[in-house]
C-alpha cells in the first residue's frame, strides 16, 4: 500500500512501519465495537526460539514447508532457507538489492517464488528452481500507479498477487502455469476500492488462498476495513465490511487467513499505536461471506494471522504486540509472549513453525502442537 511516505521515510520511522499504507480518509470511522477479551488458557509452556539468520534486512515474507523446510524474505532482496530446521543460509538474488521482497512462496527445497513489493516496477517476482543458486526474473509491473501487497498459490500452477487499486479498482493477477505467465482480472465493480482504501504489504498475508479456487484480501485505510472474497480463482469478487477500525493510512485489517473449514480469522489493528487496545481482529465460520468482531491476544496491533494445519481451528497470531495463539477458532488464546516484536509466520503441522520480524529476527516455535 503507499502514502505521501517515501518506503525509505517510512522505514526510518520505526520497526513499526508496513512502509505502506492508504492516505487518511476524511473523517474518522465510528469506533467499533470491542467484544470482552475471550479467556486465557492457563500454563503455555510454548515458546519462540531466536535462531540465527546471517542478516540484519527487516524480514516480512515466510514459507513453512517442514520442521526442517523453510523459507524467509525481506528488505534489501533478501532471501533466506533453512534445510536443517535450525541453520539458516542467505541466497543472493543477482541485481535485486534495491528491492523489499515483502512475500515469498515455496514449493520444495529448491523451488521458490518471491514478490518484490514497490511503486511500479518495485513490484515483480523472481523464481529459482536450483535453491538459489539461479533466479530468474518472472514479471514485472507494468502499472506505474500500481503497487503489489501479496501473492499466493493453490498449487504449483496456479497462484495470484493482488495489489492497490489503479483506476479506482484493486489489482489482481492470475497465473495458470506456474508464474510463467500473469494475466489481468477485469472485475471493476467486485474490485472497486472506497475512497483512500489500500492494503498493507505488512507480512504477505493481506491476501490467502484455499479449497479448489477460494481467495481471500484484506484492506484498511478507508472509512471502514473490508474483506474481498472470491469462489472462482480471483475472476469475481465480492466485498463485506468488518468493524475493524481503519480511516487513517496506518490503521485496518493487515492479514487474513482461512482453515479449509470455512472458518476464518483477521487481524490487524494500527501500527503506528500497536499497543491501542481496540478492535484488532473479525472472525467468520461460513468462508468469509458474514463477519464477527473478533479480540485477539495480546491485544494490540498484529499484522498476520495464519491457521495450523492438521488442526480442526487453531490459528497463530504476531505482531508488534506479540504473539498468540487460538485451538478454538477464536474463542480463547493463549499469549506467548508480548515482548518479541514479529511480522510474519507460518506453520506446516502443529508443531513446525517460524516467525520473522526486524533486523533478521527469525524464531521457531517450540511448545505443546498447537491441535
């Protein structure tokens, strides 16, 4: 998402900053209203492990494979894998240094596609097939308005990126090949944004994929935060409001994530005051078409949220008011701990996950499976 902000401005602000965000809107949208924090499970022994990642870059984009196979992206092209679970090797992408691969998508140890996020041409993606020892320049964008927030994949052949609206509808992308090839979706009226409404490139889950062809998007920025939903690939679209508060260019919901049973969480809140205690998250359980205020814990700002799988509804959440986690779909959390300030994570079985954040922070989870 961009602003009046420079990225380069933006950063140097905080560890704070999404580096993007939607120009405030006239007005300040009505508070919403703040459902009483769900109870707290008792006795977590869970955890997060710092482990070494061999760069300082502000890591955003994250692929969980294994408990031994992952992925990392961020400032500064930077790309990371670990093959063992615990070391972590830093993979050059040749001529990409200016570029803040804010999303990255794996598919085995040595396939891997990352998505530079940016004004106009900043926005592309590169992919290896060698583990990094090749890249190769897939697509770039061709919208000088444009500005790229989030890619994603059903399988190896089909995957979407979704960005900021350019002529007054969102950006969205489909590939049937493999990121070969990118074609445009035309939906103007299920892809039309509200006045100053954008998407934050917060930690590569503002957008997310399930089933045969469901996807998902988030926004904020405007007058009220939304989630588009689409059935059929990314073709046609069709958006509800949730109460989530947004009108100003740092606040709205950052990241949405679905279990594959219809349930599915938001989260976000204001990065700008991530300790503000309001409304930071929404929760559905009929694949996104009704909305429900959802208090995630800690409260605060978070800027990913993700479902376990092989779990019935378990979700994790981070940000910069720390992390969290739900195994009843939203009803209670249990804190892992709010001191460790985190972007992005993700899980690949209940007990195999990693978390990223600033200044090449990388963390693995260790603690009860979370099912």
């Amino acid at each position: 998402m961009r602003s009046s902000l420079t990225c380069a401005a933006l950063a140097a602000l905080a560890l704070l900053a999404a580096c993007t965000g939607p120009r405030p809107a006239a007005g300040e949208f009505a508070p919403a209203v703040v459902p009483p924090p769900p109870a707290l499970a008792q006795g977590s022994t869970s955890a997060w492990i710092p482990q070494r990642s061999a760069s300082d870059a502000e890591l955003r984009g994250l692929s969980v494979l294994s408990d031994k196979l992952a992925w990392a992206s961020g400032a500064h092209g930077t790309v990371l894998r670990t093959a063992d679970g615990e070391h972590w090797s830093v993979l050059p992408v040749p001529g990409a240094e200016a570029y803040d691969f804010r999303d990255i998508e794996a598919f085995d140890a040595n396939t891997a596609i990352v998505m530079g996020a940016g004004p106009g041409a900043a926005s592309r993606m590169y992919r290896t097939r060698d583990g990094g020892v090749t890249w190769q320049l897939l697509v770039v964008n061709q919208e000088p308005e444009g500005f790229w927030d989030a890619m994603a994949f059903w399988d190896a052949r089909n995957g979407i990126v979704f960005g900021d609206p350019v002529r007054g509808a969102f950006t969205v992308l489909v590939t049937t090949d493999g990121g070969e090839s990118w074609q445009a979706v035309s939906d103007p009226k299920g892809l039309a944004a509200l006045p100053q409404e954008g998407a934050f490139a917060a930690s590569g889950t503002c957008l997310s994929v399930g089933g045969k062809g469901d996807a998902w998007f988030v926004t904020g920025g405007a007058a009220q935060s939304r989630v588009f939903r689409s059935v059929d690939r990314g073709r046609n679209w069709q958006a509800a409001a949730i109460q989530i508060p947004a009108a100003a260019a740092s606040k709205g919901a950052f990241s949405v994530g679905f279990d594959g049973k219809g349930r599915g969480l938001v989260a976000g809140g204001d990065y700008k005051e991530p300790g503000l205690g309001t409304l930071n998250g929404a929760v559905s359980t009929d694949g996104g078409a009704g909305w429900s205020p959802l208090q995630i814990q800690p409260s605060g700002f978070m800027s990913a949220v993700v479902p376990v799988p092989g779990t019935n509804a378990s979700f994790v959440a981070v940000g910069l008011a720390g992390s969290g986690y739900t195994r009843d779909g939203g009803k209670s959390w249990t804190i892992i701990e709010k001191e460790t300030k985190l972007n992005a994570v993700a899980f690949s079985a209940p007990d195999a996950g990693w978390a990223v954040g600033p200044k090449g922070l990388i963390v693995k989870y260790v603690g009860p499976p979370l099912k």
